[in-house]
C-alpha cells in the first residue's frame, strides 16, 4: 500500500521558484531521507507536506486520501521541528497532551499513551518539567514523544540531529532506527548529513535545483547515481570526475582516454553514449589505489595525504592539473609532494555524457 | 572574590547615588516635612503624628482615595484588555497596520492638556460631539462634566484613550518574541484559533500583562492632569483624584505638611500594591526557570 505520494507538487516564493515538478511515492511504513545541499527546497517540500506552506498546484495523499487542502492538524502527520518548537509554558506532559486534547481523546487513554512514549524514549523521570529545565538532548526526546503520542500515519522530521552534539547524535541515531521498529508509521527525515541518510533511510530522496535528482536505496544511490550532481554530493570523500575523450569501443565497453593520452578500458556499454565528442569519467577513491610511480594507470604528485588509520586517503595532483582523490592502506608511506602510480579500476568507473546524465558499468550477472 | 565585589559597586555606584539623591533624600525630607505644620515660606512647627491623625480623619481625604481607586478600577483593566486587543489585531506586517499602530500610538505623544481640550470639545454637554450625536439620534444629551455619576467614567474614557499607546506597543513586542513555529506546532496539534490564544498567545504574553497592569496601575494611582483640567475634580469633590487633592492641599492650602502626610500615605500604598502584584506574579512561576 502507498503511504504518501506527491503528484506534480510546485511552490514559488514570489518570482523565485523553490520546488518544480515533485513526484513522489512512499511505501507503507518505508523511512525516507530527504537529501540535499542547504535551499533546495527539502524544508519547503515537507512544510507542504505537513500543511504549513501551501503548494501552487500538485496534489499531496495519504494513504488514499487527498491532504493537500486540510489543516495541518487534519492530515495524520506529526512533524518534529527542527528547533523543537516546544511549547516552553507547558509541563512535558502538557506538551504531548495538548494535540491531543484538541483531537478529543478521552483522559484515559492521553495518559496511557503519554506514560508508553516516556518509557520508550526514557523521559517518564521529565514529565513533570518544563521544556527551560531540559538539556538539548532532552528536549528532542519530548519533540518526538509529542509526534508518537499523536499516533499519525507519517512522521516528518526536520533535521532532528542537526542541534546535538557529535555523540548525542550518534546516540540519537541509533535510538531512531530503534524507535522505528516499534512505530508502525511512515517517516520522512531532513538532512543534509549523507551518513544520516544512508544509515537511517529505506530509500533517499536527493534534492538539488528545485527538484528531486534521484530516489533510490542508499546503496543504489551510491553506486549507481543518476547524474553528476548526485555523484558528487553522495560519498565522501566525493567522487573524482575528470574529463576524457570516447575512443574506439571494445567488445561494446566504452574505451575512454584522459586528456595526458591514457587509455580507460570501462564496462560502460556504448550503446546509450554519445556516438563522440566530450564526456567525463567518475571514480570512486576506492577505486583507484596507491602504487609505485611508474607502474600504475597513470602517475601524480601527493598533495594532501590523509590518515585515517584503517586506510590513507591521497589527494594527487596529475600532470594536467587536475586533481584525483586515491586510497592506500594505513601504513601507507606516501608523503605530501612524492609522485606516486595510480592504479585505476576502470571496470567500476562511470561516465557522464555532456548534460550530466551517468552511465554505469554493467554489472556481472551472478 | 572581594575585588569582584568592589568593581562591582564601582559600576552601580553612580545610579545608586542619583537613586538616593532624586528619590529617597526627597522621599525622607517629606516625611521629616510631614511631621511639621509648614508652609510653602519654610515656617515649621513640630506637630508629631498629629497630620497623619488628621488626615486619616478627613472625609474629602477618604473621597478622593476613593475616587483614585474608582478611577484605577475602571481604567486598569479595560485600558489592558482593549491594548491586547489592538495588539493583537495590529501585528501583522500589512502596511494598513502599521498606519493604525502609528495612529493609536499618537494619543499619547501628546500633552496633557490638548488631550483634555480634545475630549472636552467631544464631552461638553449641548455642544460637544456626543451630545450632537445623541441629540441627531434623539437622545437627551448626558451631562458628562456635571453629573457626579458621570465624570469618573468620563475622566477613565479620557485617560484610556490618552494611554493607549505604550501598552499597545509592550504588547506587541511581546508578541513579536512568540516565535513562529509554537504557532506552527499548534497548528500541526490541531489547535483552533480559541485554544491557540488561550493556550499559546496569552501565556507567552503572561510576563507583559503583569508589567502592563504594574505600571499601569500606579500611573493611574497617580491621575492629576486630565482630573484638573476636565473638571477640576468637581462637581462637588466627585472627581477628585487624590494627586489633585494633596495639589490643591499643598498650593491652595499651603499647608505643605499635611499635604506631604498625604503624599507618604499614596506612596506607601502604591508601593504595597507593587509588592502584591508583584508576589502574585512570580507565586506560579518558580516552576518555570
Ligand atoms: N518564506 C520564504 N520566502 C521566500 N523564500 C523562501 C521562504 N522559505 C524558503 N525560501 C527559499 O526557498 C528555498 C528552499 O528553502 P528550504 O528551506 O526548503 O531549503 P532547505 O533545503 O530546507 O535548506 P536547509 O538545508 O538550509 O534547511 C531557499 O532558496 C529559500 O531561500
Ligand atoms: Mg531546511
């Protein structure tokens, strides 16, 4: 069964449009990350979701229903803000019983549901508190305990980890991928932190320019990007793209030459490129290894050597200028201005044609 | 620790002696004063308590304390209710709202006395507005400066709209402090406009209401201008606030020293007032920081 799905959804602010074109369809109960760099438009998109912001034209449902004309409090969705946004007057317990009082729910069953989310997110000791009197920390346990209680059909979180320290987000990490178990609800996720996305999501949304890049399973996402922005913003360090020249086919794998003459035998069938002209090759840092000068695909100078115990990450400086980020193991010896072999694994290459589109290496059927 | 402290007074040091200075050298010498007969030339004899025995023996004196509260019970509250109210429906970034802002502001730059003028010209019976009003409508005309019942609400009506401003503005800068996204959450909780007001808007405004009432109260404590000028706090003492009573006590009178036991007793009234609200205010919040 659907959850959410998003048809056509279009918001401009003024002359500046924000969101052009959204469509969207969520499983039941599927956790999804919204991706994407800072203004392209993931706040907005869920604002029209939960009922904040109205779109332009587009039609929003949820589970069979259409939303998009209901108040907010009328669709089924409960959304954690980014800055809490709760209510600083009232007890905790105020803060989760007051939707629902204004939904009508009888006494009893406020209080039952009010005491089950404490003890899951471990605040029954704060219900009595008000949110001043609360760390950080605490006060996202109570924004998201006042969106459990509701019960909604969708959960929408507005970069609920962006305000914690570096641990407490890992904590909290954690705890939400825990949390979602227990909850029979679909959630859609904000960030603009990758391994957020990647660890937490059933499927990612990237978002740039106004519109959605690509949807996919984090590692589709990964491996198989659609397009040299999702290449780019995915994976970090990010993927290398250096600019090359289609050559002649062999065995209908794309054979592509670097701008010093180097040859690239990739798995890219040629069958969906550009008959000639300009493309770009993307590699992965791990898929292009450190080895001695002289014997790799191609050679450069270490510029920045980055040690991150269980492997070195080189940024190296080839002789055209252009820069190609290499792994190497932890021990590696590489220093900062040494020429180092680059061995480059073109099996796993991908390749950009001139409007960015990607084309993957064809995957051995096992 | 003890270097702390020292700079610390160093920097209060200052205030503290204007403080003195302006307010309790005054504030003693008037009690000194007020246990003399005396006059406006300095002549003193020591009479003890008997001004205070006086005074709390004075009928007008009772009158007029009971006017000043009269005034203050009408005026406090509506003033606050009705400055919500403009508040509330003036925050908003239309330019329509901020012309009426501006508008209900400009009563109070004004002086005392044009405020008078303007609402003697709107109260004045035969020929003032409402009387031709009521007259074009067909109603006798009612003596708002003459009739005892009438010219305590009249001096309130006058004061509410001359006062308007500053609490109107306290009011919205304690809404502009309401973040956004409370109304969002309550909103998303399903609030309807009602229990959004009562359970959001008031509560955030719950520290501006009682500066509001504090200060309020003890500005209307204190009317003189308006009761002076718009009826000259007749007919017959019936307006008579108690500022304008120690007024004409003291420079119709001269009789400084009774006037001044007058002024102590006000003082320590308002003061004790101040301290009441002010212990009511904080009783519920302790909680809350
Ligand atoms: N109320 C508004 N009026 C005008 N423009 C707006 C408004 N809200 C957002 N925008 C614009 O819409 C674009 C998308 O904003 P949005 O907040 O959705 O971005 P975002 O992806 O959530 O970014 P971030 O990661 O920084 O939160 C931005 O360019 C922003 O400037
Ligand atoms: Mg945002």
């Amino acid at each position: 069964m659907t959850s959410l799905s998003l048809i056509d959804v279009r918001k401009s602010y003024g002359a500046t449009p924000v969101l052009d074109g959204v469509t969207l369809e969520m499983g039941d109960c599927e956790f999804i990350a919204f991706l994407g760099p800072s203004g392209s438009g993931k706040s907005t998109l869920l604002r029209i979701i939960a009922g904040l912001e109205m779109a332009d034209s587009g039609e929003v449902w949820l589970e069979g229903k259409r939303i998009d004309a209901l108040a907010p409090g009328g669709r089924g969705v409960a959304l954690v803000f980014q800055q809490y946004a709760l209510y600083p007057h009232m007890t905790v317990r105020e803060n989760m019983a007051f939707g629902l009082r204004n939904a009508k729910v009888p006494n009893t069953e406020i209080a039952a549901r009010i005491t089950q989310a404490a003890q899951t997110l471990e605040i029954d000791q704060l219900l009595d508190r008000k949110p001043g009197q609360l760390s950080g920390g605490q006060r996202q346990r109570v924004a998201i305990g006042r969106a459990i209680v509701k019960e909604p059909k969708l959960f929408l979180l507005d970069e609920p980890l962006s305000n914690l320290d570096a641990a407490l987000r890992n904590r909290t990490r954690v705890e939400l991928a825990q949390l979602r178990q227990r909850v029979r609800a679909a959630v859609i996720m904000v960030t603009h932190d990758q391994a957020e996305a990647m660890t937490l999501a059933d499927r990612i949304v990237v978002m740039n320019d106004r519109k959605i890049q690509q949807v996919g399973a984090p590692m589709e996402i990964y491996d198989r990007p659609a397009n040299r922005f999702v290449a780019r913003f995915v994976g970090s360090p990010a993927m290398t793209i250096l600019p090359a020249q289609g050559h002649a086919a062999s065995g209908g794998y794309a054979q592509v030459q670097l701008k010093n003459g180097t040859l690239i035998q990739t798995r890219v069938s040629t069958a969906d490129l550009p008959d000639d002209g300009e493309i770009e090759i993307g590699l992965r840092p791990e898929h292009v290894t450190v080895t001695a000068p002289g014997s790799g695909t191609i050679d450069g100078e270490a510029v920045i050597v980055e040690r991150l115990g269980d492997r070195t990450l080189v940024y190296a400086r080839l002789d055209d200028g252009s820069e190609i980020v290499a792994v190497d193991r932890g021990d590696s010896s590489v220093r900062m201005g040494v020429r180092v072999g680059l061995q480059i694994d073109g099996a796993c290459a991908h390749l950009f044609d001139a409007d960015g589109t990607c084309h993957h290496a064809e995957r051995d059927q096992l | 620790m003890m270097e702390r402290r020292v700079s610390g007074m160093v920097f209060v040091l200052p205030f503290i002696g204007l403080y003195c200075f302006l307010l309790i050298l005054p504030f003693v010498m008037g009690l000194w004063i007020s246990f003399h007969r005396a006059d406006l030339f300095g002549s003193r004899h020591w009479v003890g308590l008997d001004n205070y025995v006086r005074l709390f023996a004075d009928p007008v004196f009772y009158q007029a304390m009971g006017t000043t509260f009269t005034l203050a019970v009408l005026i406090v509250p509506a003033l606050t209710l009705i400055t919500l109210l403009l508040a509330l429906a003036l925050n908003r970034a239309s330019r329509s709202a901020a012309i009426f802002r501006g508008l209900f502001f400009s009563s109070s730059v004004l002086s005392v006395t044009i405020v008078t003028l303007i609402w003697r010209f709107v109260l004045t019976p035969d020929s003032g507005l409402i009387a031709k009003l009521l007259t074009a409508m067909g109603i006798e005309p009612l003596p708002f400066l003459s009739d005892p019942n009438l010219t305590v609400p009249a001096l309130a009506i006058t004061t509410i709209w001359w006062g308007l401003g500053l609490p109107m503005m306290l009011f919205l800068a304690g809404l502009q402090q309401i973040p956004q996204d409370m109304y969002e959450a309550a909103s998303l909780d399903g609030a309807n406009r009602w229990t959004t007001f009562f359970r959001i808007t008031l509560p955030s405004l719950r520290r501006t209401t009682i500066l509001v009432i504090m200060l309020q109260t003890a500005a209307q404590l204190q009317i003189f201008g308006q009761a002076q000028l718009l009826t000259q706090g007749g007919p017959s003492g019936s307006s008579r606030p108690i500022v304008l009573y120690i007024y004409e006590v003291a420079f119709g009178r001269w009789e400084l020293g009774y006037a001044i036991a007058a002024a102590e007793v006000l003082l320590l009234l308002i003061l004790a007032l101040m301290l009441a609200q002010y212990w009511l205010s904080t009783r519920g919040e302790e909680v809350q920081r």
